[in-house]
C-alpha cells in the first residue's frame, strides 16, 4: 500500500484544502475497493503541531500524527495558506525540510494555491514551473524569482511535482491525481460524485489583472501607469523608452525582470482586464469595448481576449453578463 501525507501547516491557514483532499482521496479508496482491488493509499493527515486551529478558533484540526514519524512516503500535498506567506514559511520550517527530505527520497509533491509558498521554500520548485492563485502571483515573484510561475495554468505537473492556481481550483488538482494514481474510471467516479469538472486546465477566466506592482523599479511604474492612462491608444515600445530615456533593449529587460511580462504583453493585458470588465456590466457590441480598448482589428481582439482568458469575447459576455446574452 502507498502513503499519502496531508499536511497540516502551523498558523491560521486553509482548511477546505484539507478536508478536500482527504474527502476525495478516501472516496478514491472505497470506490477501488468496491471494484476488487486493495486501497492504493494509507491516508494520514501530518503536521508539527498536535492541533492547528482554523478560523479563530471555529475549527480544530488534530492530525493523524507527526511528520517526524513517518520515516517514508509516496505523495506529499501541501494545502493553501493565509496571506501571510512569510510568516507561514517561517512558521513551518520543520515542514519545508521534512518536505524536501521525502522528494529527495522518492516521494511526489502536489502544492495547493499559495501552499506553493511553502513548497518554493525548500528550493524544490527553482527552474521549474509552478502555478498559485493569481492574487499571489506578485508576491510569489519577488520572493522566488528562480521559479518560473505560470499563473495562468490551472495545474502544473513536472519531474513528481504538480501545482495548481488559485481558491478551489484545487478539486481540479485532486482529480488530475486521481487519475494519475487510480485510473481515468475512479477520476471520472470523483469528478461525478463530487460535481468537479474532468480535465479543466486554465484559470485565465478568472484572473483579474491588477498589473504587477510588486517591485521596486520606479522608472517601469511609471511606465506601467503610462500604459495604463493610455488606453484607447496603441503605444510602441521605442515610444515608451523615448520617453523615459531609456535603450530599448535595456527598457525591455527592465520591465520584464519587474513584472513578468514584456511591454506589449503588459499593454495586452491592461486592455483586456478593461475589456473584460465592459463585457460583465454593459451591453456595448463587441466592437464597441473593442475600440474602446484601442484595436481596430477585430481578428487580432478576439486572439488577444482568447489568449488571455481562454475564451472568446462572446463566450466571456454570455458567462458573465446574463443581460447581455439575453
């Protein structure tokens, strides 16, 4: 039989991911019993304290036991935290080491939304991608620039470690796991039982783009506010470096060693946050918010808006904005 760890984090984190991963794991069990076969997994909550509070107090959680004694696993999954990423890393460095101790000795690790903090503590995730909730994204970048964060996939699966976006995409996650461990038959069981929708891979639609403020470039803030007063205009980037004397290459590099993305992917992205918020509260033609964006080209808009959040504008309208699509 393999051994799947929940962690249990010390301080105030996340318990849906706790209580899910265990809920869906121990389904996957029963259902491949009832098909014939032994459990697959011995599934046991860990952490390093003998309870963790949730919520102030609302709930307790008192793992199964220790990570100090268990001498070996097969499956790690860390859940989210709070939004105190550096004190629940801080808090949990007995947790960071364990971890990184198991996946040196052949154990797979699947992180939670910002349970990726926890997981790039240990060094595991540098050079490799890795997904968080988009909110995170900012943070998560300037405190582990060697990760290559891709915060719009909904999972990430490289070398026995898998990650995922944000909030409760991480049934998705479990699922993916299910069936990585199980079979694709017990992963459409739980997906049925649980209503969680098989094979989703993005979490584009959800994003809601703030741009990346989180550095402490002042000449690529500006830039960045520039862009962003700019909105129904199409600005080059030889115009915005002129206008900031800066090279072009140099003002390429700069702005993307702060924010992640180069100027015209920043541009895009300001244009169809606006976008998106124009199709979710009125009742403006796709044109209409199209050149109210600063495009002419309907052709380009619609590869843009489906690069961006996985869908087409009026895929986008008729989710958000039932008044619109009526």
């Amino acid at each position: 039989m393999k051994h799947l760890t929940i962690i249990v984090p010390d301080g105030p984190n996340n318990l849906s991911s706790i209580v899910g991963a265990y809920k869906i794991f121990t389904r996957a069990n029963e259902y491949w019993k009832k098909t014939g076969k032994k459990e697959l997994f011995k599934i046991q909550l860990a952490g390093i304290s003998k309870k963790v509070e949730f919520y102030e107090g609302l709930f307790t959680v008192k793992p199964h036991t220790s990570i100090s004694a268990i001498a070996k696993t097969n499956l790690i999954i860390i859940p989210s935290l709070n939004h105190n990423y550096e004190k629940a890393v801080k808090g949990n460095k007995a947790v960071i080491d364990w971890v990184e101790k198991q996946y040196r000795a052949g154990a797979e690790i699947a992180s939670i939304c910002t349970g990726a903090f926890i997981l790039a503590s240990s060094g595991l995730l540098d050079g490799k991608s890795c997904s968080t909730h988009w909110a995170a994204a900012d943070n998560f970048r300037m405190m582990f620039p060697k990760v290559k964060l891709q915060e719009d996939k909904l999972i990430t699966d490289e070398n026995g470690i898998y990650t995922n976006g944000g909030a409760y995409s991480f049934l998705n996650l479990m699922i993916y796991l299910v069936e990585k461990y199980y079979d694709r038959q017990t992963a459409i069981f739980c997906s049925k039982v649980f209503q969680i929708e098989i094979d989703r891979q993005s979490q584009s639609a959800f994003t809601i783009f703030t741009g990346q403020k989180v550095h402490g470039d002042d000449m690529v803030k500006k830039a960045q506010a520039y862009i962003e007063s700019k909105l129904q205009e199409k600005i080059s980037v030889e115009q915005l470096s002129s206008r900031f004397a800066v090279g072009r290459r140099n003002f390429d590099r700069r702005f993307i060693k702060a924010t992640g993305n180069t100027p015209v992917e920043y541009s895009q992205r300001v244009k169809i946050e606006s976008a998106k918020k124009s199709f979710e509260s009125t009742r403006k033609t796709i044109n209409e918010v199209m050149y109210d964006v600063g495009y002419s080209d309907v052709k380009a808009f619609r590869e843009v808006f489906r690069k961006i959040t996985g869908m087409s504008p009026l895929e986008y309208r008729a989710k958000y904005n039932k008044e619109a699509a009526v």
